[in-house]
C-alpha cells in the first residue's frame, strides 16, 4: 500500500478513486466492514480504493485538553489499513487551515481536485468542514454538484451495542484485553524499541524483552498473556509470550514498565523493535515478599500462558 503524507504527494494520474475518510483509530471491527467494502466497489467498479484519514488526530488541533490517547500509532494504523486491501492511503497532516475549509472547499479540493473521487463511503453521522457545517446530505448534494456518488455504511454492532473506538479505549483501560480482541478484530498492541532493563529479571526472576512503548493508549497494569512480533520485516519472527505492565514493586520500582517473557526461544540475535499483542489479562501486579516468591509466581504464570496459547492455536487465526 502507498500512503501519501501531504496533497502534493497524491499522484495527478492516480486514477478514479472510492474512497473513505475517518480517523480509524483502531482499525476495529466497524471499520474493517468499511475497508473490506471500499476494497470490494474497488474491485467491482475499476475505481482506486482509497482511505483519507489524519495525523495528527484533529482534536489534538482543535480541542487539545480533549484529545483522546490513541489506541494505534501511525505504522500500525498504516499496516491494519492495508491488510484489509486498501491500496492508497492519504494521511492528510490536519491543521488549523484545514480545519477552516468550508465543506465544499474542502470536497472540492481534498475529494475532487486530489483524488478525483468517484464514489464516497462514510457513515451515517459523518461531518466534515469548517465547525462540522457538513453532514451527509450536505455531502451528497455537493456529490451530485461535482460527480460523484455517496454511499452511507450503517453502525456496526456487538452484542447488541455500537462498536467504537471510545469504547475500546475503556476496555484497554479496564484490562479487558480479551473484550477489545473481539471488538478490534485483533489485538490490542504496544509497539517500540527494546531498550535496556535494570538486569533484575535476568538475576533474580526471569529474564525479559523490556518494550518502550510509542503508543498513547496504555492497558490497565497487570499481567496478560501476549504476542510478541519482532517488527523486523526480514526476520519476520513471533513468539508466545507473557507481560507484566507495571511498577515491579517487588523491587520497588518507580517507573512504569513493560516486561516480556518469551515462551519460545528466539534464533539469532535478539529484536530491536517488537509488537506486543495482548491476548488475556491474567492478574493484578502486586508485591512479593521476595524475588524467589516472584519468581515462583511467574513460573505459574509461564504455564497458565502455556495452556491458553495451546488453546487459541486450535482457532481461526483472524481475532485472536
């Protein structure tokens, strides 16, 4: 997938283009539907399918105190966009110029002039334009004005309730790991450098993958079963883990922390930049009366991790 940072980078023959335009933090369940529909009157219609979304998110432009912690970065948004075959994204740097844009400047310069737009896919309570003047009507009267065709995807919902991105921030918040698995369509997950620990894990414990996360959005602190993918795209790695999000306070720590202990070994040197995809929490983290104790405690955290792993290796992959 080619993404462009900026108008200017759009190629002019780029083509006739669906496209969708949100902020997809997440990349949940609701947005997948929207994805995998845009890919599908792409490949039905001859048309480009692509994705407008915005860095930095507009709230963070707009209403800063306001501004939720995102649940993807960048890269991740980036790759789940492509997974569910949206060839072309535009992540359209969002400032106060363009948010003064009324609804038909911004159609007719970002959808028409760019894009070269012939069918829009939003939803329902999408808004757009200076002070969100814009709505879907307004939006499909400018379609009939420049050309193109509008089309309204419906609210997806769980159980019975609406899928969204608000929500799975609570459930990441509250721990519920296995919840926002299910919503997102895939895990929740941390990614960043592996730096240096303080060598306690490796001495007295276990030994561990210490992540500095580049995420907003942090999960509750505890114990989860996880994913580990080491982000080098040539070694292509995973293994089965298990990570304490924490303050070690066994050992008194003060900063927060992100330990990982890999189930399996690893071949070759040891990762640079990992993913950890959290699948289950486990347990609070709490003090222990000494390192041994912890240590114990971990080992019978390793085999719980174990038979939930062996589990979820029976399941369809996608979700999980």
């Amino acid at each position: 997938m080619r993404a462009f940072r900026s108008l200017a980078e759009v190629p002019a023959d780029l083509g006739r283009s669906v496209v969708t335009i949100g902020n997809f933090d997440g990349v949940h369940a609701g947005h997948r539907e929207i994805l995998r529909r845009v890919a599908e009157i792409g490949r039905e219609r001859g048309l480009v399918p692509v994705v407008l979304t915005f860095d930095p998110h507009p709230a963070r432009v707009l209403a800063p105190a306001k501004a939720p912690r995102l649940i993807t970065t960048v890269a991740q948004r980036l790759r789940r966009i492509a997974a569910e075959g949206i060839t072309e994204t535009l992540l359209l740097p969002f400032s106060l110029e363009l948010a003064q844009l009324t609804p038909e400047e911004f159609v007719r310069s970002v959808l028409v002039e760019t894009l070269h737009v012939a069918l829009v896919l939003v939803g329902a309570d999408f808004r757009f334009g200076h002070r969100q003047a814009g709505d879907l009507t307004t939006l499909r009267a400018l379609g009939v004005k420049y050309g193109f065709e509008v089309e309204s995807a419906g609210a997806i919902l769980r159980r019975g309730e609406r899928v969204s991105s608000t929500g799975i921030r609570a459930m990441v918040e509250a721990g519920r790991a296995s919840l926002a698995c299910r919503t997102m369509g895939e895990p929740f997950a941390l990614e960043g450098p592996v730096v240096k620990g303080h060598g306690i894990g490796s001495k007295q414990t276990v030994p561990t993958l210490n992540l500095a996360p580049e995420n907003d959005l942090l999960p509750a602190n505890g114990v989860y079963v996880t994913r580990t993918r080491d982000l080098d795209p040539v070694a292509a790695r995973e293994w089965r883990s298990i990570t304490n999000v924490g303050h070690r306070p066994t050992f008194d720590g003060q900063e927060l922390s992100f330990e990982t202990f890999l189930l399996d070994p690893f071949d070759g040197n040891a990762p640079q930049r990992i993913e950890v995809q959290f699948l289950k929490f486990v347990r609070e983290e709490r003090k222990f009366g000494s390192p041994e104790t912890l240590r114990a405690q971990i080992l019978r955290d390793v085999r719980l991790a174990r038979r939930l792993h062996a589990r979820l290796a029976r399941l369809p992959r996608h979700g999980v």
